[in-house]
C-alpha cells in the first residue's frame, strides 16, 4: 500500500457518514452497495475496500442493479460536468462522427431490447472495442446481460475507489 492510498483510506474511514455515502455515491449510484460499504467501515487496507466492494456488488438484486445503472450516461454521451465518466469514456471521444453515429444508434437498440442502457467499463477501450462489445451482447439473454452488467460495474467500481483511496489527502 503506498503512503498515497493509506492517507486516502484513512480519510474514506473517517469521514462523516453523509460525506462518505456522498463518496460513495461518486462510485457506484447503488443505495444497497453503498450501504454495504459504510457498515464494513473502517478498512484495514485498500483490498479489503475492493473486496467488500465485490462482495456487495455480487449481492446486489436485479433492481439494485437498475439503481446503479441510472448512474451511467451512454457510452459517447456522457454527463456534461461529469468528470468520471467523460475520463471513463475517452475511448470514444476522439472516435470519428461515423462511429460515435454507429455507437448511437447500438445505444438506442441496446437500450430497446434491454431496458436500459448499455454498460461496459470504458477505460482504457477504444471506440471501436465499445462498437464491438455492443455488438457482440446485444444478442444476450436478459439474463446473460445482468450477470455481465454486475461484472462491469463490479470493474468500474473498483476504478473509481482505487480513485477515492489514492487521492491526495491533502484538504
């Protein structure tokens, strides 16, 4: 653990309640995990962060899930003032106007077929790979979707309290 990510978690162990749910709610928009999280607070190192993290994230039922969803912006639109995702999301933000076209129109049939948004942990994918990831689980079980929805939000989650623990602890 380097000294940056002690003072980080130090800090996420002992903020207020309401400022560490606020934190976590940066994270994931999941109540349930959130919840889950602060109940296992204080963490003795940034793994068992991640790891009570997965562990809520495994638990989470259907419409959690749906919580935590809502959370996220469509891949090539995110949230204006939205650091996260727009960081998140780079991947696509230097695509050409024909794939970001492409990855719109993906979106809306996703979005038509499941109910929501497509999910996939962007960082450090191309727009193409996104394109290529919509195409390939669109045609998913509903099913099949909500387990691989639960595995990328379990990868994102995990990248944004790596996120959390590592920021200067400086005020």
């Amino acid at each position: 653990m380097t000294s940056t990510s002690a003072s980080g978690l130090a800090r996420f162990n002992t903020l207020e309640e309401s400022a560490a749910r606020a934190a976590l709610h940066e994270a994931c928009a999941s109540t349930a995990w959130a919840r889950q999280l602060l109940a296992a607070r204080p963490f003795a190192t940034p793994e068992d962060l991640y790891a009570a993290s997965d562990a809520a994230m495994a638990g989470l039922t259907a419409a959690d899930l749906a919580e935590a969803m809502a959370g996220h912006p469509p891949i090539g639109r995110p949230e204006p003032g939205d650091p996260a995702s727009s960081r998140e999301q780079a991947g696509m933000a230097g695509a050409a106007e024909e794939l970001k076209a492409e990855m719109l129109e993906l979106n809306l049939a996703y979005q038509e077929r499941f109910g929501h948004v497509f999910l996939i942990c962007a960082t450090g994918r191309s727009g193409e790979q996104m394109r290529d990831a919509a195409l390939e689980r669109i045609g998913n079980s509903p099913e099949q979707e909500r387990e691989i929805i639960r595995t990328e939000l379990g990868k994102i989650n995990r990248i944004r309290l790596t996120r959390l623990v590592e920021q200067d602890a400086r005020p």
